[in-house]
C-alpha cells in the first residue's frame, strides 16, 4: 500500500471548499527548486549546517526590509525569528509566556485551529466582538473582571487583517484602541498576520505590530499561504529580549534554527526578487476565485448574507435561520462540503454561531464553484423543507 504523501484528502464527488488549502497550480513547484538551488550554490555547505539560532542572515534581513516597509518602522533582525510556520510561532509564544490555570482571550469568531494550539496552554474566554470584529471597550471590561477575581490573563489571540473565518481587518480604530489597552492593561496582544500579502484591493491596513510599542504585540507570519504550507516556514516578531529567550530553547540549542535549508532557500527567492514575482500571481489568482465565488454565491445563494472580503481565502456566509452543523451532512450528501461556522467560535461566545459557514475560494477550481453553490442551495431548501413537514 502506498503510504500518502501529503494531508489533503479529497473525497470523490464532493466540491470542498471546506479546507484552507492552496490551489495546487499556485505552488510554486518549479521556482521553489531554483530557491533551494540558488540557497545552496549562493552559501553552499553553510546551507546544509545547523542553522543560525534566530534564522540565516539573508531571510532576517530580508524579512526587515519588507515588514519594516509595510509598517513605516524599522524592524531590527533581533525582532524576528524564524519559525516552522504560523503554528508553531503560536505554540512557543503559548509555552513561554502561559502558565497552567491561565487564561486567554480570543477574538470570536476566529481561526478554528489556533483555538486547539492555545487550548493545549490555557482555559479560552470569548472576547467581545460584533460583525467588525473585536470590541476593545467591553474587552477591558472582561479582562478586569477576570483579573478581579484572581485569574491571570497574559494574552489575547486575534486575526486582525483578513481574517480566518470572515476575512474581515479590524478598523482603524479598534486598532487603536486595542494597542492602549495592551498598554495600560499590560496584556499582550498574539496578531496571527498569516494572510497579510494576500490584499487584493488595496494594500492591506497597517500592522497591531507596527502600531504598538515594544513589548505590546507578537506577531506571527508565515510564507504557508503566499509560497506553500510544506516548507513549514513562517516568524514572530517580538521584542529582542523576547527573541533571545526563544534562542535560549534547549531544542534551539541542540537543533540550531529550524528549517535552516528552506530559511535559506526562502531568503534566496525573496531576496532575487523571485518572490514578489510569484506573489502577484499568486494575488491575481485569489482575487479572481475570490470575485467567481462571490458571483456564484449572489447567483446561486441569494439569501446568504456576507461582507467581500479585501483579502485572504475566506467568505464567511450568515444563513439566517439555518442550522450549518445540521446542514453539513444533507451539504455533503448534495456533493459540496464547507467549515460550519460554530467551529470557529468557542462555546459560550454571543451571537447566532450556527448560522453561519466559512467557504474557502483558495483550493477549488473557479469553474466548480457554481455547481458547488448550486449544491449548497438545493442542500438547505432539502433541510427547510423537512423540517417545515413539507
Ligand atoms: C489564521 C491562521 N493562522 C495560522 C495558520 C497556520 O499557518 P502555518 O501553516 O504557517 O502553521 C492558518 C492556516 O490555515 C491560519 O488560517
């Protein structure tokens, strides 16, 4: 038997746009075999060594460059460090700084996985938010009645730029407002920035990060979604103190720099330029799935409500009156599956959880996503109908 290679599982006859997966045509197959190959002509044995704690040179210098550019401040490369993704950057900012009978804020809804990354660390609290996303006014008033009575918050976990599960960015002055009350709370904000190169409208609005003071906002990155999920590469920027803890890790010690082979190839491809060829590509290749599912949704689906997203890979849908955990199986039945919104929300969180769902326009043929939408429709009139009696 052949063992599998990868995690996608496709099930036969069903159009998912359940999963977060890249577009297997957006992966850069062939330039990331001339990265690998230039990382390794450009620095030869240095490539194969252990790595430099923190990541190699080029990809930090790189990598400040670009995010300095982006949030019209300098980035020193004692702020970066260099991760196996966004996941991982999530894990050890969790293992450092929680300690057992903490508790965490999460924005809701929010990215269904990182909910179990931070379960593994702490007791999760819903944080307020409504359709724009996290209310920081009633969120200090949360976060002072828990530390009234004793528990100890040290963190907030937020998507705040195109967010996973709406796609929606945080306004401008919740922004704000969210960087004073780190501040004065001394809460430490985790800005999960996965999706923050893949604007299709605009450039996307300015980092928590950039917005903050030293100390206030970790944030996390990752090339998963703009250059492929199996390099396992992304970063956290952090204070240099912060940075230097992490380096301090015995696994870092004993292993050096994770992925040091893929850090070195990935400052390769971003530092000849080869990345921001590919990116706008990759850009153009979201933004048109993006604008064929909204079409097909508007056609198809009338009746759902939701908000274009500016960027990332996501159409979060509210079906009113509709139970989306119920309906999944009659969807899947009908041949098209998706993400029931409850997943994206802890219990307890406020709001109609379960008439929602997340559609992701990243991996599924655009010429599919009628048929699928189609799908989705006949599925719900089939639940409304048995459950009218009719
Ligand atoms: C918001 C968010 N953070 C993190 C991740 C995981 O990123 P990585 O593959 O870099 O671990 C995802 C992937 O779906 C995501 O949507």
């Amino acid at each position: 038997m052949r063992l599998p290679v990868s995690q996608a599982r496709l099930r036969p006859g069903i159009i998912e746009l359940a999963q977060g997966y890249p577009a297997a045509g957006a992966l850069p197959v062939a330039a990331w075999a001339q990265a690998v190959a230039g990382g390794l002509r450009e620095y030869g044995s240095d490539a194969l060594m252990y790595g430099h704690p923190t990541g190699p040179g080029p990809l930090l210098r790189w990598l400040c460059d670009r995010l300095g550019a982006a949030d019209g401040r300098v980035i020193r490369p004692g702020e970066v460090f260099v991760t196996a993704g966004a996941s991982h950057a999530l894990e050890l900012v969790a293992s450092l700084v929680l300690r057992p009978g903490d508790a965490v804020l999460v924005d809701s809804p929010t990215y269904h996985l990182a909910l179990r990354v931070l379960a593994d660390h702490a007791r999760l609290v819903p944080a307020p938010a409504d359709e724009h996303g996290l209310l920081p006014d009633e969120t200090a008033k949360l976060l002072d009645a828990l530390r009234a009575k004793g528990v100890r918050v040290p963190l907030l976990y937020l998507v705040p730029t195109y967010n996973n599960p709406t796609g929606g960015c945080l306004p401008q002055q919740r922004r704000l407002a969210l960087v004073r009350l780190a501040r004065r709370r001394g809460l430490l904000l985790v800005e999960d920035d996965t999706y923050r190169e893949l604007a299709y409208d605009a450039p996307a609005p300015r980092s928590l990060y950039g917005l903050a003071e030293a100390g206030e906002v970790i944030r996390l990155g990752s090339f998963a979604k703009t250059v492929a999920p199996g390099i396992r590469l992304g970063f956290l920027c952090a204070t240099e103190e912060f940075v230097a803890r992490l380096a301090d890790r015995g696994y870092v010690d004993s292993g050096g720099g994770v992925n040091h082979t893929n850090a070195v190839a990935m400052g390769w491809f971003g530092g000849t330029g080869a990345y921001d060829e590919h990116l706008g590509r990759v850009r153009e290749r979201y933004r048109y799935r993006r604008d064929s599912l909204v079409r097909a949704v508007a056609e198809h689906l009338p009746a759902a409500r939701f908000a274009v997203p500016a960027g990332g890979w996501f159409l979060w849908l509210r079906l009113s009156g509709v139970d989306t955990g119920a309906l999944l199986p009659v969807a899947e039945r009908h041949g098209v599956g998706y993400l029931p919104g409850a997943r994206c929300f802890l219990p307890g969180a406020a709001g109609p959880a379960q008439e929602y769902l997340r559609l992701s326009f990243s991996m599924v043929a655009p010429e599919l996503f009628a048929e699928g939408i189609r799908r989705l429709a006949a599925a719900v009139v089939e639940a409304q109908s048995v459950r009218s009696g009719v």
